[in-house]
C-alpha cells in the first residue's frame, strides 16, 4: 500500500472471506441540493458528495446510494447506510467487494469531480409507484374474481331454490 493510504479513516476494509469478498466502509460527508451528483473531494479523513436532490423524506440518503453503487460498479442490494447523524455526516457500507483498501481509494479518486446526473432517488420512487401500481391492480383483480364467484355462488342457490318451490318442498 501506498505510504499514507494505510492511514486514511476515510475507507476502512475488513478481512476478505473464502471467496474473496469483504466489507467496507466509507466516512461520507453529504450535500444536498446541488445541480449533479459528484464525488467533490477525497482527504485522508472524509469523502465530499455532492448530491442533486434535497434534503427531504430520505431522498438524499437513497441518491447517495444508488451514486455510490454506480461509481463503483455494484449492485444497489450491496450499498447501505449504517448510519447518518442529522448532521451531514454519514458511513456507508459496501458487501461482497473485492477491493483491497488501496484499490478502492484509487477507484474513487478516478471519479472526483464527474458530474452525474441525479437520478437515483425519482427512480426509486418511481419503482415503488410503479410496485404499489402492480399491487393494486392484483388486488381490483382479486375482488372482481371474488364478485364473480359471489354473484355466480347467488345465481345457484336462486336456481337450486326454485325447483324445490314447483315441487312445493
């Protein structure tokens, strides 16, 4: 490892496992309300993101992420918040990642400064619009298919009435 990186707070590696994958950790300072998302600047102790949502019902923290993912290449399911102070301060966690400490360090400093397109967080709601749209739909199914079936249960015992009245039973 570089003289210096071994010393840096700002990226912390766990041991690898059998497979070669581990856990890591980035100390992140956020700011919300920009015109992109960007990487801003990478010290020792701190990584500074820029984020192009505002600060409001948990938009800033899910952008953050999906930014995260895509500038390192990983699967959202493998970013995560551990925690976020109200301030702006927050450490995320990366799973099942190959990097070494260094080599995370280096592909982070190859992004500083590329503007992004804010995307992460409306495309997030949209799937989630678009889910509970699935869902209602499943359920108007369900209750017309249970209409049917309660009009047609209706239909047989008015039928199955009837010629028990003829025959006066």
């Amino acid at each position: 490892m570089e003289p210096g990186h071994a010393a840096w707070k700002c990226v912390s590696v766990e041991p690898k496992d059998s497979q070669g994958l581990g856990t890591a950790k980035l100390e992140i300072v956020v700011t919300p309300g920009c015109q992109c998302n960007k990487l801003v600047k990478i010290t020792p102790e701190i990584l500074f993101f820029d984020v192009g949502v505002l600060r409001k019902q948990n938009r800033t923290n899910v952008e953050l992420l999906g930014f995260v993912a895509f500038l390192l290449d990983l699967r959202e399911d493998q970013v995560r918040l551990e925690s976020a102070s109200e301030a702006k301060g927050k450490v995320v966690v990366l799973s099942g990642v190959k990097f070494q400490k260094r080599e995370l360090i280096w592909a982070l400093e190859r992004k500083v400064g590329q503007k992004h397109e804010a995307h992460f967080a409306e495309d997030n709601v949209n799937e989630a619009r678009q889910q509970s749209n699935k869902e209602a739909a499943k359920k108007r199914k369900e209750l017309d298919e249970f209409s049917s079936l309660r009009a047609f249960s209706a239909a047989s015992s008015v039928e199955a009435a009837v010629p028990n009245l003829l025959l006066g039973v």
